[in-house]
C-alpha cells in the first residue's frame, strides 16, 4: 500500500516565473522566510496539533525542495555530480558556510560543514528546533530534484548540536532503484 502524501504536489505550484530569490544569498533569504514562517508556524500549532503542522510544512518544504533541484539541473545544463557541487556557491554566500572539502570529483563530493551561519541565525531568532525543518530538510531532496542518480548520507549537523554537518554525496551504484526517500531532520 503507497502512503498518501501529506501535501499534494500541486501545492507548489509550477506555473511561478522563474526563481530569482537567490541573488540576495540563501542565507538572507532562509531569514526572510524564517520570520514570516515562526510566528505563522506557533500560530498554527495554537490551534492545530503541532506535529501535523510541522509534517505538512516539512513536506511541503521537501516538495519545493526537489523542484529547485531540478531548476537547478535545468539552469546549468547538466546534472552531474560535479555540475551539482559547482553550483552550490548561492548557499555559501555571505559566508554563511563555513566548509571543509574532502573529496571532489564525478564520483564523489563529500564535506564536512565546520561552521553554519543557517543554524546561528535560526538560534538568534528563538526556532532553532525549527530551522533543521526550514533548511537541513531540504537537502536531501534537492539533490534528488538534481539528479536521481545521486545519493547523499549525512550522519550529523550543526543544526542538531554536532560540532559540524557531515555531508556525503555519491553516485548511486548501477543497478540500484531511484526511490525518492523523505528525511526530515529531528
């Protein structure tokens, strides 16, 4: 039995003109969201219950989440993996990330996140349970609107309290089924 979606894709809408937020740096925009989604997130749970709220949010966050990544595919003209980590200085902008690459390549591109101005920032604002929704959420399923054949593993984030976000992006093994898989962060 397939489960049903939380939130229809049809709640992100496809018809928008193209996507041109970016320009101010992610990190000003996750900002800009986060101040108008916190209040509008507690007001909802006030009536609502919580864990409902914040599953419909997260899944609608998944769902925009893998329309961007396919956006992005689209815009560079190529989904590779090293195309995918070319294309990922928007979320660096401003130093908002501070990171440490380990290894880049077609194969691989694995780093480890050593500070994370996204978390701070949720802090500053009082939703740091909020912000792994918000932000971490997406990642997976970005990189799934990329390019199916790309997997991502992270153990760890700052976000959670680790002392740096691990992440691991490979291409899948030959054979192995594209599945979209939703993880939301704790």
């Amino acid at each position: 039995m397939s489960e049903i979606p939380l939130v229809p894709d049809s709640f992100v809408p496809d018809s928008l003109p193209p996507d041109t937020l970016n320009e101010i740096g992610v990190l000003k925009r996750r900002e800009i969201e986060a101040r108008i989604l916190g209040p509008f997130v507690e007001a909802l749970a006030n009536e609502f219950e919580r864990e409902r709220v914040l599953a419909i949010l997260s899944e609608t966050i998944i769902n925009i989440a893998r329309k961007q990544g396919a956006e992005r595919a689209a815009a560079v003209g190529d989904d590779s993996l090293l195309a995918f980590s070319q294309s990922a200085g928007d979320w660096r902008k401003g130093n908002a990330l501070e990171i440490e690459i380990l290894e880049q390549s077609e194969e691989r591109y694995d780093f480890n996140v050593t500070r994370c101005r996204y978390a701070e920032m949720y802090r500053s604002l009082g939703l740091g349970k909020l912000g792994a929704v918000l932000s971490c959420n997406r990642d997976y399923s970005l990189v799934e609107g990329f390019n199916t054949e790309i997997q991502l593993e992270r153990e760890q984030t700052i976000m959670q309290g680790a002392p740096c976000c691990t992440f691991r992006y490979s291409r899948k093994p030959a054979g192995r089924d594209a599945q979209p898989t939703a993880h939301t962060e704790p």
